[in-house]
C-alpha cells in the first residue's frame, strides 16, 4: 500500500545531507558517461570494460538512471555491436539525444567495410531501448580518427555531430538525425583555439601548454559554445574550449579536472543540468580490480563561474548529494542501488534487469529511502534460487545498523523460477534513512537471484 508523503524538516535536512557514492555503479566497469535528462529523469549512457580485458576491448553499450542522485537504477544493455551488421568491435565511447519523441543513439565502433573505425546511429522509441541500426550502415566511415561522437540540437533546430581522435570533425544533421548535409569538417586546431595546433603541425620535442587528444562533449549554454575534451595525450586530464559560434573559432579555457589520482590513465566527461544542478560526469579506475581497463564512471556536482567558465573540479568518493528521496512502497527494482558489494546483473527478455552472483555477506546500499511517517510493516522481494537459497537481512543505516526484517529465501527449483517471499518487519523505522539488502546464506555458492523488493 502506498502511504502520503509527508516531509518535516528534520527529514529535508536528511534528504539534503545524503550523498551518493563514487563510482556510482559496482556491478560491472562502466565507461566514458553520456549524460542525458529527460521527463524528470537522467539517463548515463556509457561503454562497457570486460572483467580482465587488456586492451579497449569492448563489446556494449549500457544505461543506468537515477531520479534523486544517489540510487541508479541498471537498464542492462540496449545496443550492442552486433546489432549493427557492418561493425564487428571495439564498441566505443556513445551519446544519446531525444528529438521529435525519438531517441537517437551515436555510438563508433570498428567497420568490416573499411577495416577503419566509424560512426554509427541507433534509433529507439524509449530512453533505454530497445534500439536498432537507423540506416545499416554507418554514418560516417574510413578513418581511424573516427571516434567518441558529441551530438547538441541548437535552439534553431540545427543538430551538430562533433568526434575525433587527435583531429576533431564535425557534419550538419539533417532533421531526420540519420543523414548529414555538406562534408565532414575538419576543425583547425590552434594555439588559441586548443592549446596546440592540428597534430600535423606540431612541432616535436616542443612543449605546448595544452592539447587537443579526444573524447569532445559539445553543448551551448547562455548562447556560448562548450568543447570539452580530454587533453595532454596519455595520461588524460580534461579541459575545455568555447566559442560564440557552433563552428567557432574556438579559444582554449584551460582544465577542468587536471591530471589526478584517478587510477586510469583515460579520461572521459560529460555535463548535464538536473533540477537546477550542473553535474560533471566522468570515469575513474577506483573500483577494486579497477584500472586504465576497467574504468568506472563517476559524477560531481559543481556551480559554473559567474562568467561562465568552469572551476576546478576534483574527483571525490562522495559524489552528489540527493535532490529526492526513495518510495520504499512502490516496488523498487533490485538493480536500483547506491552501493553494492560483490553483486553482478544480468537480463532476459522476461524478467528484464535483476541481481546475480548473489553471495554470503554481499548487500546492496539503497540511499535516502523515506519510510513517512508510520514506518513498514511487511517486507517482501522476487527472488529465484536453483540451490538452498539464504535469506535477506533488512538493516537501516550502516551495514551493522538495527534489523528490521529478516526474509528467508528457499529454493525455488530454478535461477530464473521466480517466486514471492514475504515476512513481518521486526520494528517501525519512520523517516529517512538509507536501507542496507545484507545477503546471507552457506559460504560458497551462489544463493539466489534478486529481481525486486518493496514495504508495506
């Protein structure tokens, strides 16, 4: 049953107190953000690194959202390289932009018609898909620059697509969003402009205070123009460009998050607005296991100068803080997290996105859940077991918090059986507090998957 929200301010001094973690998803390494706000929620759209990968061997793209800041939710992957019958690898950084009630996903990847990198174009009805190939074949091909697209609709409707690595081009796109007018341009780097002149015209052994490598994320804001970029070859730091123009010139603004403690030698940013808030989007390799191979991405929000250039912006562990609480009482996705410990997700065509590799002192973190006034009186989740199963115990906030509910989850004959456990709550908890899932069971196997939970 779903209860009246009634917020004091003792519980707004907790919703604005709460703070995400960074990297925001454990699950599995996520790379170069691409952030994108639509109907009250922002979508992550990002590459995905393969658990021991030695090189950018990469084979999806992923989608995660989140209404609050601090609990993201996992949509599993929409698009994939082989949904495109020209490309065969190397499933690179994407952006996703919505027009006309359409949403047109760029993504580069490896051509078989080339033998070169290109870019190419889904198109799907919803945020997360499912998308499929807008033309079949790719939008631009031939060239090994060809990589890490950037796509903004102008307020006179003109859509531009930048990408490059080390040259920056851009096309016109038509309305359709699948097709360009004109030719590819190359943009001019200079001095100026990006801190180095175009690769070509770089002298060697000569220091420059900066340069252009790859990675653009192309927006406008208050009628100037943004290129951000990661810069400085190998290690990458990120810094910035801006224009009176969407074509400029362009003149170099400096960094923005220089060359720090990330643990991966690549950077790569995206920047959105989400009620009211700017957020700076990037990735790191801080998750354990975690390095230039297996990145992770992260979020910081931060406040334009009066200018409208960008601070400073360093990497931190805290991240955003929460704009929203959590529904305890509306079914919550078990892919929805804020934290997680030793957990993975996988997705089918029935049941969708759920958890798995679910083991004996794993737990998932849910942030600023708001449990109103009276507090719960019923605990129940969707869960499948091929083995014995374990059970969930319900503690509030910290990992060794009070347990509120403890729920047994038997063997339902299968991984994908999907059964209904329920179970009296141990105690009232009203207000606000962050909800730990504490996974127990025999040490060793796996317990069982996870697809949802919710209070009464």
């Amino acid at each position: 049953m779903r209860k009246s929200i009634i917020i004091s301010v003792g519980m707004l001094s907790c919703i604005l107190s709460a703070s995400a973690d960074n990297p925001f998803v454990q699950t599995c390494f996520t790379t170069d953000p691409a952030p994108m706000v639509h109907d009250g929620t922002l979508y992550v759209y990002t590459g995905h690194d393969e658990d021991g990968a030695d090189f950018f061997w990469m084979q999806e793209w992923r989608v995660y959202s989140t209404k609050d800041m601090v609990n993201w939710t996992d949509h599993g992957s929409p698009l994939a390289i082989e949904d495109f019958s020209w490309g065969d690898d190397r499933a690179w950084a994407p952006q996703c932009v919505e027009r006309n009630g359409k949403f047109y996903f760029y993504v580069p990847l490896h051509s078989k018609l080339t033998g070169a990198m290109a870019i190419g174009v889904a198109v799907g009805d919803s945020p997360t898909g499912p998308f499929k190939d807008a033309i079949g074949k790719p939008l631009v091909d031939g060239d090994w620059a060809y990589i890490d697209p950037t796509v903004y609709i102008d307020d006179d409707g003109q859509a531009y697509l930048y990408w490059g690595n080390p040259e920056i081009f851009y096309v016109k796109l038509n309305d359709d969003m699948v097709s360009y007018s004109g030719d590819v341009n190359v943009v001019e780097q200079t001095v100026e402009g990006f801190g180095a002149p175009s690769p070509k015209l770089r002298e060697k052994d000569k220091k420059y205070k900066d340069n252009y490598t790859e990675g653009p994320w192309f927006y406008k804001r208050n009628g100037k123009y943004y290129l951000l970029y990661a810069a400085g070859g190998v290690p990458e730091h990120i810094a910035y460009s801006m224009s009176d123009s969407p074509t400029g010139p362009w003149k170099y603004m400096g960094e923005i998050m220089p060359l720090c403690d990330t643990g991966s030698f690549t950077n790569h940013c995206g920047v959105a607005e989400f009620k009211g808030q700017p957020y700076f989007f990037y990735h790191t390799g801080k998750l354990p296991k975690g390095g230039g191979f297996a990145r992770s991405i992260a979020v910081e929000p931060f406040e334009y100068n009066a200018d409208g250039t960008f601070p400073t912006i360093m990497p931190t562990e805290e991240g955003a803080k929460a704009v929203d609480t959590l529904n305890p009482y509306d079914r919550v996705e078990g892919e929805t997290m804020a934290w997680s410990k030793g957990l993975k997700t996988k997705q089918n065509a029935q049941t969708g996105v759920y958890v798995t590799d679910v083991h004996d002192g794993d737990f998932i973190k849910v942030a600023n859940v708001n449990f109103m006034s009276g507090g719960p009186k019923m605990f129940e989740a969707r869960a499948a077991s091929g083995l014995r199963g374990g059970s969930i115990e319900v503690r509030m906030d910290s990992i060794g918090g009070p347990v509120v509910a403890e729920l047994p989850v038997t063997g339902t004959g299968g991984w994908e059986t999907w059964q209904t456990f329920k179970t009296s709550c141990k105690s009232e908890v009203p207000g606000v507090h962050d909800l730990y899932l504490l996974f127990k069971g025999r040490k060793g196997p796996e317990l069982f998957n996870l697809d949802w939970w919710r209070f009464e």
